[in-house]
C-alpha cells in the first residue's frame, strides 16, 4: 500500500508552527509545533486507532533537543537531537522489537531542510521541506511497503 503525505507549516513573527499530515484511508497525523521565546517545542502526534504519539522538545542555550515520543502498550521511543553551529540536527529514535528510525535534518543557509526517515522492514519514509522567503514549509512524505 502506497500512503502519501503532505505536512505544510507556517512561520509567523511569534515563531509558530503548525504541521498537519492526513494520512489517506484511516490513518490520520497532526503534528503541532509551538516555538516560544524560551525555545520550547511540543509535537503531538495522533495516529489512527489506539496509537497516540506526544513529542516533546525543549531548546536550550547550548541548542540541545530532547524529543520524547510514548506509543501505547510497552513502546517507548526517544529522539535525541544537538544543533551545532552549522545548524546540523540528527535525530535518532529506536523503537521496541527490531524497529530503529533514524530522522536527520541539514539546515543550510538557502533555508532547505531534508528530513530523512528510515524504517526498517521494507517501510521508508522521505520528508522534504524547503524554506521560502514567506516562510512557507512543505513537508512531503512517502509510505512504501
């Protein structure tokens, strides 16, 4: 089964951002981001049927984020990302039996970012976003299987 992915976001002078995902069939994502002037984040993410994701991410001043994912029944998941000086964010995230996600950005000074997922089992997903002088992102994900 194919499943295509849009996530369009939006950043406004109060640095907030929204990203939305629907999911074709009975799999819907929302994904919020609310970027506050002590550089918290909070993702939240809800999947079809009993699985609810929450994301949370804290930026402080050494640019060190933490994104903490809990699915229900004994799955716990924990992004782990550092932003350098070159504004290179790696995030890694493993999943409970044999399932490993690995998400990476590059932010470049033209403002593109590519977000890079891989899960294992023949299921690979590719966000791509680029940033615009209207600071419009879209997010652009494709289910395999």
């Amino acid at each position: 089964m194919k499943c295509t992915v849009i996530l369009r976001a939006t950043y406004h002078e109060e640095c907030t951002v929204i990203l939305r995902a629907k999911y074709h069939e009975e799999c819907t994502v929302i994904l919020r981001v609310t970027y506050h002037e002590e550089c918290t984040v909070i993702l939240r993410a809800t999947y079809h049927e009993e699985c609810t994701v929450i994301l949370r991410a804290t930026y402080h001043e050494e640019c060190t984020v933490i994104l903490r994912v809990t699915y229900h029944e004994e799955c716990t998941v924990i992004l782990r990302a550092t932003y350098h000086e070159e504004c290179t964010v790696i995030l890694r995230a493993k999943y409970h039996e044999e399932c490993t996600v690995i998400l990476r950005v590059t932010y470049h000074e033209e403002c593109t970012i590519i977000l890079r997922v891989t899960y294992h089992e023949e299921c690979t997903v590719i966000l791509r976003a680029t940033y615009h002088e209207e600071c419009t992102v879209i997010l652009r994900a494709t289910y395999h299987e």
